[in-house]
C-alpha cells in the first residue's frame, strides 16, 4: 500500500489573480493588479458602512456582531470578559458550492 503524500494547499494571492484576468483579458498584469486591489477596497468600504457585499457565483460577505461573552484563560482556566466585536461573515453561493 503506497503511502500518501502529504502535500500543502496552494496559496492563490491577488498577484495570480491578476495574472490570470491579464491574460485572458489581454490586458496589463499592473492594470489588472490595480483593478483587483481597487474591488478589494470597494469591498472592505461596503463593509465598512454596513452593506452586504454579494458577489454572483461566489457568495455574500457581511458583517455580524458578537455579542460580550465569558471565556476562559486556556493557560491558568480562569474566567475572562470577552468584549464584544464585530467580524466579517462569508455565505457561499450555490454556484460555488455545487462547483466544490
């Protein structure tokens, strides 16, 4: 029986991602980076002010509060207050589930 390999996951960034657009689009990698960052910007304003941000095929991001909450110090088991704080929440589309 072969043993199997562990291999880490590939790490896809912005810059490959405007790669990518570039060639297809034939356009420039420098364009195609800064149109990338600039929606990545326009994504974190929207979020910024409060609006759901929905991206056809690939799912909805917005952001959810948590609530003040008791924890515990995992190192000496005591209780800590965790205040409360806002996080950022992603919902995949069905496209992009089903595509998986």
């Amino acid at each position: 029986m072969a043993a199997a390999k562990s291999t880490s996951p590939t790490v896809v960034t912005l810059k490959h991602l405007a790669a990518q657009v570039a060639a297809k689009h034939g356009i420039a990698k420098k364009q195609s980076e800064e149109l990338l960052t600039e929606a990545v910007d326009l994504v974190g304003k929207s979020l910024k002010a409060g609006a759901k941000v929905r991206l056809a095929g690939l799912g909805i991001l917005q952001v959810r509060k948590r609530a003040a909450r008791m924890g515990r110090n995992p190192a000496t088991g005591e209780q800590i207050k965790i205040k409360a704080s806002k996080k950022v929440a992603f919902r995949a589309a069905k496209e992009l589930k089903e595509s998986i």
